[in-house]
C-alpha cells in the first residue's frame, strides 16, 4: 500500500501527523497563554483598555496574512515548506518572551508568533483538506482540532504544575521560566514536520483554469456571516478575567480554562465527523447560537456553577466554530485554490476578530466585562439569524 493511502483511526496518516505537530504546539502555546493576562497587567503594567487592545491585536494579526500564504501555497503547491516555518517562528517567539520588559517588546514577540501562524494555517488546512477522503474533511478536520485542543489541555496544566514547583521563587521569574520551557515542545512539533509529514495534491497542474468559489454570492454571504460573528468573540483572556473579576485566583482561573479546552477537545471531533453527515450549514448555525448561551451565561454568573456552565458552552461554541466552517470552506473551494479559499475564510475572521476584543475591552472599562459579555451574545446571536439565509 502506497504511504498517501496508509491510515490510522480512520484517517490518513499525514491527518494524523499534522495532529501530532498541533497537539505539541497548542501544548507550548497553551503554557503561556493562560498566565499572559496576568503577565500584562501584573509585570508589565498595562491597562484594562490596553490589555484588551494587545489580546485582541495579537489574535487578529495573524490573519491578515493567512489568505496571501493560502494563495503562495497553492501557486507552489508545496504546504509543508510553509507549515514548517510557521510553526519555527512562533517556537522562537515564545522563548523570547521570556527576555521582555516592556509591552510593545511582548506586543513585538507575540506579533512574531502570530506572523508564524498567518504562514502556516492555511497551507497547513489545505494539506489537511487534499489528505483528506472526499466527502469525510468533517472527520479530518474535527480530528485535528481535537488533537490541537488535547495540547491546549496539557498545556494549562503543566502551567499550573510550574506554577505549583516555582511557587517560592519573585512572580517575574516564575513567568519567565514558563515562557522559556514553553518552547520544548515547540521544538519537538518540528521534528515531526521535517522528518515525517509530506505534501500532497502536487500532481494537481499549477495552471488549471476555473471559477473560483469566491465568485459565489452564496459564500460571500456566508463570509458575512463570518465576520459579524467575529465581532462576537471575544478572547480568551476576557474568560480569566471575568473568573478573576468573581475573586478566584489565577492557578483557579487557568483550571476553568482548562475545563474549556478539554470540552472543546472532547467535541471537536463528534462535531467534525457529524457535520459529515447532518451538514455543516445547520452545525453553524448551532455553533452561533450555543456562542449567544455561552456568553450571556458568562455576563450573569455569580456562582462556580454558572461560572462553570460558562467555560461548558464556551468550550462547545469554539468546538463547533473552530471545526466545522474550514470544513465547509475546503468543501466548496476547488482543487486549485484550496489555501486561497481557506486563508480567505482565515482573514475575513481575523480582521474583524481585533475590533471585537477592542470594544470589549472599551465597555469593560467603561463600564463593566459583564457588558463586554453581552455586546457578544448579541453579534452572535445576529449571525445565527443570518446564517439561516445561507443556502447548503
């Protein structure tokens, strides 16, 4: 049997591999990324607003070059190239954070990190698409989100384990050890892309001829969609400081967001292989909804059950939201333009992603996070309204 046809649970072998390489990564990340809001306003000094401003920058930045690297790759149609020095870069960047000292050289670093993840996310989706079986990139892409959430388990408890063995040490060096040790596994993510992942689709003519799905009125209605529900999501960091807000502690605030990312790995997979078959347009349209639930849940708890709850239907929105709409983007793009369609699903989320977190952190300034909260349920309810005018 040839190698491009070897699979295991059920999926090609490069789908797997490109698991592997997230589960490391999202791991490293995941180290850091839990103690950052702390990192910014406890070391660093920074302000709500600002706070707010950097968090969201930081995850909005790496879209604006998801759809040009998308459109590389696909002229090449040589991903793992791009994959391997996306996932260099934000290695690098994260043990370099351990040598800031003021925001903008942390703002500089995560910048960094988030330049590695616009060159390599689309490629990386359209190596995953094209190793793929026709009709099963739900399953391939719900298998690759779990395995990148299960690194995004580990990672907050291995933090919580530093934190625990650090404890005694000054709170500045307790981060910047963490940050230091967060790139191990970085670094292991790499080996794996050079000796073992390969590229597929290269028999695919560089110079085939078609119309590309972003003509389609269909998708860029659907694209709309997109980006009024990116207005609503809100980042992570917001959920630690709402749990922050309700007096728990930063070791307890990174246990919460752990429980989140083990819900979103637990259904990142059932919701990819299941979208196969009940049509990823109606999992969407759940996945906007359940975000409306999961945020005003957020804005009205009080209690560790609510609070709880919360982190719950957080974990099942980004499951869905973070799954299935690449899926359903790698569906309708051909086979010419998978990284092009792809990264440009990638930079429509991305570019309306910053605004989000800046009005959030506006309102949670000027009033309260609660209100940053409610602002989200109503854009993501607005979307779920509009996705039912997207036809399957």
């Amino acid at each position: 049997m040839e190698e491009r046809e070897r699979k295991i649970l059920g999926i090609s072998w490069n789908v797997f591999l490109l698991g592997i390489v997230s589960f490391l990564n999202d791991m490293s990340s995941e180290m850091i990324m839990p103690v950052m809001p702390g990192y910014l306003r406890d070391v660093l000094g920074t302000g709500k607003l600002l706070s707010g401003s950097i968090m969201g920058a930081i995850e909005s930045l790496s879209s604006l070059f998801k759809v040009a690297f998308g459109y590389i790759s696909d002229r090449f149609r040589k991903r793992k190239a791009f994959v391997l020095i996306g996932y260099a870069l934000s290695t690098v960047s994260k043990a370099g954070l351990a040598f800031t000292r003021f925001w903008w050289d942390f703002l500089g670093l995560r910048v960094l990190d988030r330049i590695g993840k616009g060159i390599r996310t689309a490629p990386r989706d359209a190596l995953i698409a094209e190793s793929s079986e026709r009709g099963k990139t739900g399953k391939s892409f719900g298998f690759h989100r779990m395995m990148d959430t299960l690194g995004a388990v580990a990672g907050p408890l291995v933090a919580i384990g530093l934190l625990e063995l650090l404890k005694n040490l000054p709170s500045k060096s307790i981060y910047r050890y963490i940050f230091l040790l967060s790139a191990l596994p970085g670094v292991l993510s790499l080996f794996v892309i050079v000796l073992f992942v390969r590229d597929r689709g290269t028999n695919v003519k560089k110079k085939i001829k078609g119309i590309s799905a972003l003509k389609d009125r269909n998708l860029r209605l659907f694209l709309l969609v997109i980006a009024i529900g990116a207005l609503g999501r809100y980042s992570y960091a917001f959920t630690i400081w709402k749990a922050q807000s309700l007096g728990y502690s930063i070791v307890q605030s990174i246990g919460f967001y752990a429980l989140f990312n083990a819900i979103y790995a637990l259904s990142a997979y059932p919701f990819g292989l299941y979208s196969d078959r009940f049509g990823k347009k109606r999992m969407i349209t759940i996945g906007f909804g359940v975000a409306t639930l999961a945020a005003l849940t957020f804005a009205y708890a009080r209690n560790l059950a609510t609070l709880m709850a919360a982190f719950i239907l957080y974990g099942l929105y980004i499951a869905i939201e973070d799954t299935v709409p690449r899926a359903y983007m790698a569906d309708l793009a051909r086979e010419f333009e998978k990284g092009t369609v792809i990264g440009a699903y990638h930079t429509v989320f991305g570019v309306f992603v910053f605004p989000a977190s800046l009005i959030a952190g506006w309102l949670w300034q000027a009033y309260s996070i609660n209100y940053a909260f409610l602002y989200a349920a109503t854009m993501s309810a607005t979307a779920m309204v509009l996705m039912t005018l997207v036809r399957e």
